[in-house]
C-alpha cells in the first residue's frame, strides 16, 4: 500500500491540501501521513518572551491541533488510514529525511501556509522540498481541495528522464484518460514538429494497453509561465507534471525561478517528478 506524505502547517490552505490528498488516497486504496514540522529554537530566540515552559505549552497545542485534523479527516474519509505527528527541524530537510525512513511514495503540499510563532511558512519551503525530497512532490493551490485526474499536462523537452518521469507518473496514478504531452519553442516550427513526432513514438508505448490517450501540443513562447497557464486553460487540465531536476530542462527553457513561480503559484496541481540526475 502506498504513502502520502502531507507537511502540514494546520492553516486554511495546508487543510485544503489534505482534503485533495485525502481524496486521491481515497481513490487509490493508499494511506496518508500528516507532519507538521517547527523549531522551537527559532521560536525561543525570536520571541525572547517565550519561555521554556510556554514553548512546552504551545507544543502541547500543536500536538492537539494534529490531533483533531486526524479525527476531522477521518470523518470525511473514513475508508483510508490516517495518522500524523510532529516533528522538530527545518521543513525541507525534516520532510525529505521523513520520507525515506518511511519509503513515501508521494509528498503533497498546499502552497501558501500560515505565519506567526506557532507555524512554519508551509508556502515559503514548497520550492525547497520540491528540491530536496527523494519522491514526487504535488504542489496544490489554495482554491483546490477535490482530486480529479481526467486530463493532464505534461511539459515536454525531448530528454531521456522524461519517458521514464511519464512512465513512473502513469504508473502512480493508474494513468489518466488523456494526457497531453506539449513543448513550447522560440522558432522553428517545422524542426520542432519533427522533433515531437520522433519523440511521440516513445512516449506512445507508456499508454499501449491502457485507457490513457495521448495528445502532443507545440506553441510558439515568449514568456513561459504564461504560455503554461494558457496552456492550462486551453486544455481544461487538471494537473500539470514536470520533472524539474533534469538540467537540460533547466537550462534550455525552464529556469529555477519559473519552477518556483510555478511551485508558489500553481493553477492547478502540479506534480513534480524525479529523475535520475541531480
């Protein structure tokens, strides 16, 4: 049985995150983890008034807030396995060291988090996760809390990792009805075009035998994030996937910065996959 792994900061947002991993979870037979991740030390040399005995205090909060977003999850999804607990670190490093001790198979995160002395901001570590975790990382947007996966964005760049970030992502997510694979350019049409019906071939044999159909996009670019949420738009997507760490990728047509634009500011869920290289 697969893991969802949730970080979780107990604000309005993280919630929503929840609820749309608490329905793929649902769908899919997996269970799900909540942690929530604060440094006391932080918090004590901040806020000088803070004594040892009040951070104990406020520990005891956080324990009974994870406590009651258990029960009230379970509630809604009764059918799945729920648990969580609190963990003392920084976000990035305390997730990803998580999910290998308990061989998570899929993080996800709400983009935007709560501030003040009881919550770390969830919204400020998404990009550093995304980097640092050993699995897939779902970055979902405020407005989404309801699973739905009946078409998906799959950007494109003609490498290697990409085949295989397709395969792993179909294979997690009992492969969406359509899946369109799209790349975007600066010029040269007809060279792209070759380069996306060489590529198609291979990204055809993931969806042999199964109920996923492939559509392949290319549209001329100037500015990325735009052209992604158009895309988006166009399409009717219900979640995106990237696979972030391939440079190449990077280096040729997505930034670090627009892979934080996009993992801060999502339209939709974005799933971003790993690769091989680092």
């Amino acid at each position: 049985m697969k893991t969802l792994l949730i970080p979780t900061d107990f604000s309005r947002h993280a919630y929503q995150a929840c609820l749309y991993a608490a329905g793929m979870a649902a769908r899919h037979g997996w269970k799900l983890h909540l942690l929530h991740v604060y440094q006391s030390f932080y918090a004590v040399s901040a806020y000088p008034g803070v004594t040892g005995a009040a951070w104990v205090e406020i520990k005891d909060a956080t324990d009974q807030q994870m406590a009651e977003l258990i029960e009230k999850l379970k509630k809604q999804f009764p059918a799945i396995s729920i648990s969580g607990e609190n963990r003392e670190g920084t976000m990035a490093d305390t997730v990803a060291n998580f999910a290998r001790e308990k061989n998570v198979n899929l993080i996800v995160m709400g983009t935007q988090g709560a501030t003040g002395l009881k919550y770390a901001v969830l919204g400020s570590n998404t990009f550093a996760v995304i980097l640092k975790s050993p699995v897939p990382v779902v970055a979902i947007p405020a407005r989404i809390s309801t699973f739905r996966m009946d078409r998906v964005g799959f950007a494109v760049n003609y490498h290697a990792t990409e085949v295989t970030a397709l395969e792993d992502f179909t294979t997690l997510m009992d492969r969406p009805v359509v899946i369109t694979l799209f790349h975007f350019y600066e010029k040269g049409k007809q060279e792209e075009t070759k380069k996306m019906q060489k590529w198609a071939k291979r990204f055809e044999k993931i969806a042999t035998g199964s109920d996923a159909e492939l559509q392949f996009k290319l549209a001329i670019s100037r500015n990325l994030p735009v052209s992604i949420n158009r895309m988006v738009a166009r399409e009717q997507l219900d979640a995106l996937v990237m696979t972030p760490m391939d440079k190449p990728f990077f280096s040729r047509m997505f930034s670090k910065q627009l892979i934080k634009v996009i993992a801060h500011k999502p339209t939709v869920p974005v799933f971003f996959m790993k690769t091989d290289e680092r």
